[in-house]
C-alpha cells in the first residue's frame, strides 16, 4: 500500500458520537461495527437537542440537530466541557430541505423568502446554533470538500490538535435533498459522526491516530449493506475509520478524500 506523503502528528480520540439509518448512537453502531450485532436499515430519527433555547429548537433544520446531537453525544462521552472546545463543522452542503423550500419560495409568485429559511441556508448555521447551545466562545472553523468532506474535517481538527495543542471537536453531517434536488444530489438520509481529539489520552480514550495523503483506494465495508451507505453519504465515509476503532483493531485506514489523494490513517488501540 501507498504510504502517507507528509503525517501530521497524532491524536487521541476522547470522545465519539454517531448517528445514521439504523445507528441511534456511538454504543449501539459500534457493536454493529464489531459484528456483534446486526444492521437493521430505518430512517435516521432527528430531533433538536434540549440544550437549544425553545424558539432555536422550534427554528432548527435537519442538519443542525443532527450536527448538535452527534457533537454533545462524544462530549458528554468524554466528560468534556463543550463551551470552551476548538470545533470543525464539516458538510459536502446545507440542509436539503431548507434549500428545496427557499427554491420554491423564489419559484413562486410571491418570491418572499423568510429570514428563519435564510439564516437556516448559510454553511455556518450549524456552528452557529452549537454556539447557542453550548455557549462556546472558542474558534470554530466550518469546511466543506464535497464526497470528502469528513476527511478535510479530520486533518483541519488533527492540525488543531497538532499546531496548538487543544482538544478540537470535529462534527461532520450531511442529510438528504427531497425530490427534484434528489436526483442531482442522491444523498438518501441523514448521517453525522463526531470525535474529540485531543493531544494527550483522557480518562477514557479510544485508541490515537495519526494521518496523511496517500494514493492508496479508500477502503470499503466488508458488510455490502453498511458499504452502501459509506458511499451514499458522504459523512459516511467515515465508517471504516469507526469500524476500526468498535474492533479495537490497530492498523491503516483509507478513507476518501479527493480524486487524485485520499487519506490514510494510522490507528492504534
């Protein structure tokens, strides 16, 4: 296999969150992962956090909780204090639905478009209501690289962690686009994970890893169904790195990235 052209430094994982079809949290899907159970397909379940004011829970799109359920699920994990956490926010896009429900107020008569639908439209709106939440006041990058959106997360949090030694929560989501935006962008449910990396192990930790470029294939799912979903959702393409880590097993992942470069990931249990 093709090594890493440049590894960043390490850093360990303490604190995981996850949900997705059939995969209500980061316990349940990592037994799924470790083959200790098997994956039941069902419609990915959302609902706004109770840590939201009610009139931001009432306002809340599709993406923001389950970006804000993924990221207080690892750090409650790890015992953290979200309000003082580095974030990355990652999504290959916005919230479908509230971009199909702008696109029909502008292909209407009326054209009016509601500044909850706006504000609910840009890329940092997740970021936004996370600081809401959590009244984090740390910096929080938000990024978007398309199929490869979880792993340009990944090596933005790794650098976090690297650079100015912090811990650094990476939350990467994206959710599905109802018809017609469906058959241009074949997202077909909502799917989101979150780590919190940090430069030194915890009280409970998940194992480390380390990361870089390689030209090596992104690896796939040894369960046909559950590789379907790694390629259907691009935050998906997460799943071999969580399997990796639900089997405590120690090696190289190749996620996927860009077309000419994914990245390779060293873990270690």
């Amino acid at each position: 296999m093709t090594g890493p052209t440049r590894s960043l430094p390490g850093a360990w994982i303490s604190g995981i969150g996850l949900l997705g079809p059939g995969l209500r949290d980061w316990p349940g899907a990592a037994a799924i992962l470790a083959g200790e159970a098997l994956w039941v397909p069902a419609d990915t379940v959302l609902s706004a956090p109770e840590q939201l004011p009610a009139a931001e829970r009432r306002r809340s799109v599709r993406v923001v909780k389950l970006a804000l359920t993924v990221g207080l699920e690892a750090v409650t994990a790890a015992g953290a204090d979200a309000s003082a956490l580095a974030t990355v926010f990652s999504s290959s896009g916005g919230d479908g639905h509230n971009c199909h429900l702008i696109c029909e107020a502008l292909a209407s008569d009326d054209r009016q478009v509601s500044p909850t639908r706006f504000h609910n439209s840009v890329h940092n709106a997740a970021a936004g209501y996370w600081g809401i939440a959590t009244g984090a006041t740390a910096p929080a990058a938000v990024l978007c690289a398309f199929d490869g959106s979880f792993a340009a997360g990944l090596l933005e949090a790794l650098v976090q962690v690297s650079v100015e030694r912090v811990p650094s929560l990476l939350i990467a989501y994206d959710a599905d686009y109802p018809e017609p935006l469906r058959a241009a962008r074949p997202v077909p449910d909502a799917f989101g994970t979150a780590l919190l990396l940090t430069p030194e192990p915890g009280a409970t930790h998940f194992g480390r890893i380390r990361a870089g470029l390689t030209t090596a294939a992104a690896d796939a799912l040894a369960d046909p169904a559950l590789d379907t979903l790694r390629r259907a959702i691009p935050a998906a393409r997460s799943l071999p790195l969580l399997a990796a880590i639900a089997r405590g097993e120690a090696g190289r992942i190749v996620l996927d990235y860009l077309d000419h470069a994914r990245v390779a990931v060293d873990f270690s249990a």
